[in-house]
C-alpha cells in the first residue's frame, strides 16, 4: 500500500492520528482517558441536520474497547436541531448535547470500566458547563424552567453518586 493512500485513510484530530475505519460516523471530539483514547461521532440520518444519535466509543491500539450509543433522553422523535457540544474527560466521561433552544442542554455522565460505558447521571438544563474539580453546573434562564426552582445549581461526585453541593 502506497504512504499516499495510507494518508488518505487517516485523519488529523487534535494532535493525533486516528484511523477512520473502527468507528462509523463523522468524527466529532477526541479526548485521552488512561490508555484508551474517547471518541464521540454523529451517526449520519436523513439530512446533515438530523442525526439518527451519537456513538461513544473507547479505543486502544486502534481496536473498540467499548462503544455505546446515545440519544438524548429528554427528547423524542426525530433528533432534527440537536447538536453535539463537548466531551469532557476526567473521573468520568461526559457526553453533552443541545437538544433545541426550548428544551435546553443534556449531559450525560459515564463511567468507563471492564470494556462498558455505565450510565451514571444525566443532567438538563438551558446551560451546562464543567466546573472546578469535576463538578457540574447547571444554569436556567428562570427559576421556573428548573425542577427544584432554582436558577443555578452546582453538582459534584460524593460518596458514590452526584449530589447537589450549592444552589441559588
């Protein structure tokens, strides 16, 4: 095989080469978690703009490790406006989504361990963002979109599980 074809069967993501083929879908974020290196990519649906999901996958040495499939949980139907937002690596690796501008944001928390993604937490709100030792925060436009009426509300991981640590 020529080194031109080998090229061409590769892609440049973030400072890394990845090989194309393990994985289907268009290749959205690449983060290193240990060995293994997450990666997230749009399942292609009927048009650019209505993806049939996402899918997680763990790769080292260029094999699958662990792969799973997300769908925002929030939403049903067609997934037409959602959009991919960040991957986010540390204890756990996060997944997280913009379903629309009315429903808000989702993130979904896992736990890579034994060749499986583990499902641990899933957060909503109009805006999510990672804060200062692994903690979650949550924020609505009003205290009347949030569940606990609360327009902001910061998450961390105590004693095995997520707990709310501060609001307002």
């Amino acid at each position: 095989m020529s080194a031109s074809i080998a090229q061409s069967r590769r892609r440049k993501l973030g400072g890394m080469v990845a090989a194309a083929a393990p994985v289907p879908g268009h290749v959205l974020a690449t983060r290193r978690f240990g060995a293994e290196t997450v990666l997230v990519t749009r399942i292609a649906g009927p048009s650019a703009f209505c993806p049939r999901g996402y899918l997680l996958a763990a790769l080292k040495n260029r094999k699958v490790v662990a792969r799973r499939s997300i769908r925002p949980t929030f939403f049903t139907g067609a997934l037409c406006g959602t959009r991919f937002r960040w991957l986010a690596v540390g204890r756990f690796v996060s997944v997280d989504i913009v379903d629309t501008a009315s429903i808000g944001e989702e993130a979904q928390v896992y736990r890579l361990r034994g060749g499986h993604f583990r499902l641990i937490h899933v957060f909503g709100a109009d805006r999510i963002r990672t804060g200062a030792g692994g903690a979650f925060v949550l924020t609505w436009i009003t205290a009347a979109r949030s569940p606990r009426a609360h327009v902001r509300e910061v998450w961390r991981w105590r004693n095995g599980r997520f707990r709310l640590v501060n609001s307002r």
